[in-house]
C-alpha cells in the first residue's frame, strides 16, 4: 500500500519522464529477477522483458559507467554499474550482473561458449521497455557495446545473437 502510495503523489508532481524512472526503480526493487531457467515461465509483460549481453572479457564497473556515458546513457546516482538510456519513450536498462554464470546450465555455458569462442565472463542485462522501438534502441546498445567488447545477446529463452544475427535482425525490422 505504501508502494502505491508513493507512486500515486511521484505522478502528481513529477514529469511524465520522471514518473517512468520512478516506476522502474521502484518496480526493480521489488520484483525479483529471473533465472536464466525462469525467464521465460515469469511475464513482465506490462513492464520489459530482459535479454544479457554476453562477453568473454571482464568488464568492471567503472569501465561500464563510461560506456553507458559514451552512448549518451544516464547512470544511477546509487549504482555505478548501473544506468538508462531513453530516446524519446523508446528505453532501456542497463545493469552488470554479478554471479549470473550460477544461473546457467552447463550446455547453456556450452552454447554461450560456443557463440563466443571463449569462455564467458560477464553479463550486462538489457531490460527492455515495452515501449514500441525499445528493441531497435537495445539493438543500437548491444551493436555499440560489441564494437567495444566482443559479445553475444542471450535472449534468456533459446537464442543466442552474434554481431551479424544483430545486423540481419535489425534489417528484417525486428526487435529484441
């Protein structure tokens, strides 16, 4: 109820803009994330969907902070790993993600491997808004942050993308 409350006075003072961030911080805090395995039996439909970026590099904090800074993202004053991007109402999260190889199954490590060339070790989750053209705009993130480390997207269900499975898809005017 509290909850609520506090979402209901944020919507009457705040911006449009500001009252979507509120939401999805809030709406993050609260819900739990999905495994890799209950990815695709919980639906968060009304809020995003989420797929990983995969690399075989190690990518600390700071030096994702800058790569969100570089694709003109905005970073969580609370979380340096952690931040947005927002092109008109098209958006995406974006956040490191600590000990998410725990989640896999060995032939998903397998796979990922396979994908890569090399074993993978870090995971940086897209949350993707449901908003039309949120995917075109994870896609433009994803193809940016491969230009600076080499990575797959695992969408969390069965598909594993590479670089050119990003190419075609955006081609085809699809979506993540």
């Amino acid at each position: 109820m509290l909850l609520l409350s506090i979402l209901s006075k944020a919507k009457e003072l705040a911006s449009v803009g500001c009252v979507l961030y509120l939401d999805s911080i809030l709406i993050d805090m609260c819900r739990p994330r999905p495994t890799h395995h209950e990815s695709h039996t919980i639906n968060y439909k009304q809020m995003s969907r989420s797929v990983y970026l995969v690399t075989n590099e190690t990518v600390k904090p700071r030096a994702l902070t800058t790569f969100i800074k570089s694709i003109n993202g905005i970073i969580d004053e609370n979380n340096e790993a952690k931040g947005y991007i927002l092109n008109g109402k098209r958006q995406v999260w974006i956040d490191l993600v600590e000990n998410a190889l725990d989640e896999y199954e060995p032939e998903d490590i397998e796979k990922l491997r396979d994908a890569l060339g090399a074993s993978p070790k870090t995971f940086i989750c897209l949350d993707v808004s449901r908003n039309p053209g949120s995917g075109l705009l994870a896609i433009d993130v994803a193809e940016a942050f491969s230009q600076r480390w080499h990575s797959v997207i695992d969408d969390l269900y069965e598909n594993i993308y590479t670089s050119d499975d990003l190419h075609t898809l955006q081609g085809n005017g699809g979506e993540l």
